[in-house]
C-alpha cells in the first residue's frame, strides 16, 4: 500500500543525514512536518507556509535540495493544512492565536529533539505574519527571522493590488477580467470568492508568480512520494477552510500597529513584482521596523515567491543570513564572503 514517504539521500539513509515525515501534535492535534537535511549537524530552518491553507510539503523540496545541504529543513503542513488537514472542528475555529501557539511548540520540539539552542524561521506570505508573530513572542529560541513577501497591511496592499489589476486590465483591453473585477469592486472583502476572483486576476497579470503560476509549482508535487492522490484533495479542502475562517484577521493584520520593534536579526526577501503584499508596502515597513539587523534583499525575477521562483538567488540569501548571524554569535560559518546581488 502506498504511503506518505521522502527520499533518502542517494536512495538510502546516511549516518549524518535526516529525510522524513513524521507527525507530532501540536495543541493537541496531529500534524505533519517534513524534515530534511544531509547533515543533522546544521542548524535548523523551519519554513512556514502561506495562504492560509497553502501547505508545501507535497512540493517543496523540488525547490530546497540546496539548501538541505547547510540547513535541516523542515517543512511544516500547518493546522488543517494539507496532510495535517482533519474535518473542521466548528466548535474550536481556526485562529492566528492556536496557530501561534503551535508553531511555537513545534519550535520547542524540534530543538529538544535536535540538541539545538535556536533556529531559522523563513514565513512566506501568511506564514509571515505567523513567522513575525512569533519571533516577537520567543526571540531567545530564534537565531533570525525571513520574511519572505511579508505581508504588513492587508487591506491596503490588497486596494493597492485591486487598482493595478483594473488598471492593467484596462491597459490591455482585457473585458473578463475587467467585468469580473468591477463586479467584485474594490477590497476589503468579507467573502472569500472575491478574494479568490482578484487573486486569480493578480496571477494572470504576473503579480503571484512573475512566470508561469503558482500551478507550476503543485505540478511537480504531483508526481511526488510525499503527498497521495487523496492528499491534493485535502490540500484543497484545507486551503479553502482555512482560508474562510482566517479571512477576518486577514483583513485586520497591520504589522505597522503590531510590531515596531524586534529583538533578533531580520532579513526580508522581496521580489520586485510582488504585488499580492506590496514591494513598496514591504520596503516602507522594513524602514520603520527597529532591530539589532534589519536587511532588504531583492530578488529581481519574482513576484510573491521568490523562495521558489528563485531558488538559486534564495539559497545564496539563506547562506549569506546564516554566515553572518552565526559569525554574530560566536560561531565559525566555512562560507566565503560575497555580496548577494541578484
């Protein structure tokens, strides 16, 4: 019978290696996380998915191999997310709150059950916001945090990508897209088919991914040992529940309200096409933001996942975040230095 599994570095396991799904329960609820690493060695980067809902374990690792090679990386299918998707509770409704509190225990766990002191946090998108969160609740534990297309106000990037995509549609005459976009009307939206109708229309336009689409990247999780054909089902299953229930404090998150100030290390990767969390929302923010490191690095083919659209850019960030907070620390990195320019 075929079961969830990821490949063992050159089709076995290796002394100092580690290529695994395992579950663990986090609030009280199983979920799965994806680990690998060819050295265990090596400090730990723990990625949080976006969407809401948006799990990566199916697909990610096509994009980390690289990166596998400095870092263990653990891929996490979040609360009602794709592997670690169960049938809604209505009684306990998904929150930002619960969803916090497990990522700080499945911080809690993966440093005891690696002898580690702290780790990497990379948040794309909505795990960003998760990510921002918790670096701010448990600095100790954390080395440094990665915004990845950070999102910092919602409802105004999402106007802001609304009158772009009028306008674009506009520009090239596009009446679909122009009658669908005057039908939904501008943001905030209260109803998830008006977000899902301006997100399509910002992926046609190059705004989500700068090449091809988001598609482009579950396409190679299709033929993947990881995910089962029943698990793209409740990929989508989960990706819609978490996407109604989060929706409210989606629409209320403002970074610039929340957080002024961390106490760790910060780098944010912004792709220069991004428009689903504004490029220059994400700019501004990183201004105003007060920490002991703060970082721009820009990825110039992208838009909102420049972690996947780039690989090779982002794993030279990754190396380049590492080298210089482990330096900070004390820790001697092998890792000759070079300026990251994309």
């Amino acid at each position: 019978m075929f079961t969830n599994r990821t490949p063992q570095y050159h089709g076995k396991p290796l002394n100092s290696s580690i290529a695994c799904i395992e579950q663990v329960c986090l609030g009280g609820l199983e979920q799965s996380i994806l680990i690998r690493g060819t050295d265990v060695d090596s400090p730990i980067l723990l990625f949080l998915h976006g969407g809401p809902g948006e799990a990566q374990i199916g697909y990610a690792r096509h994009y980390q191999s690289e990166l596998e090679k400095h870092f263990i990386v653990v891929n996490w299918d979040q609360r009602g997310a794709g592997l670690s998707y169960t049938h809604p509770d209505h009684k306990n409704p998904l929150t930002m709150t619960q969803l916090i509190n497990d990522t700080i225990e499945l911080i809690a766990y993966l440093l005891e059950r690696f002898s580690k002191q702290k780790l990497f946090i990379a948040g794309h998108g909505f795990g960003s916001m998760i990510g921002i969160l918790t670096a701010k609740l448990i600095p100790e534990d954390i080395y440094a945090y990665i915004g990845v297309g950070q999102l910092v106000d919602i409802n105004q990037s999402d106007i802001t990508a609304y009158h772009l995509a009028l306008l674009h549609a506009d520009l090239i005459n596009h009446h679909r897209a122009l009658n669908q976009l005057h039908k939904i009307g501008a943001p905030p939206y209260a109803d998830h088919k008006k977000y899902f109708t301006l997100l399509k229309w910002l992926s046609k336009f190059g705004a989500v991914t700068k090449e091809g689409s988001k598609a482009d990247f579950l396409a190679k999780g299709k033929k993947s040992t990881e995910y089962r054909f029943r698990d793209w089902r409740k990929y989508e299953k989960g990706r819609l529940h978490a996407f109604k229930q989060l929706l409210p404090e989606l629409i209320d998150f403002n970074l610039y309200e929340r957080i002024t100030h961390l106490t760790i290390p910060t780098y944010f990767c912004i792709g220069r096409y991004d428009f689903v969390s504004s490029y220059e929302m994400q700019e501004d923010y990183v201004e105003v933001l007060e920490t002991p490191h703060k970082e721009i690095i820009w990825f110039d083919k992208s838009a909102h996942y420049p972690h996947f659209e780039e690989p090779t850019p982002f794993l030279i960030a990754c190396l380049k975040i590492k080298r210089d907070t482990l330096a900070a620390s004390g820790k001697i990195i092998p890792f000759p230095k070079k300026a990251v320019s994309f």
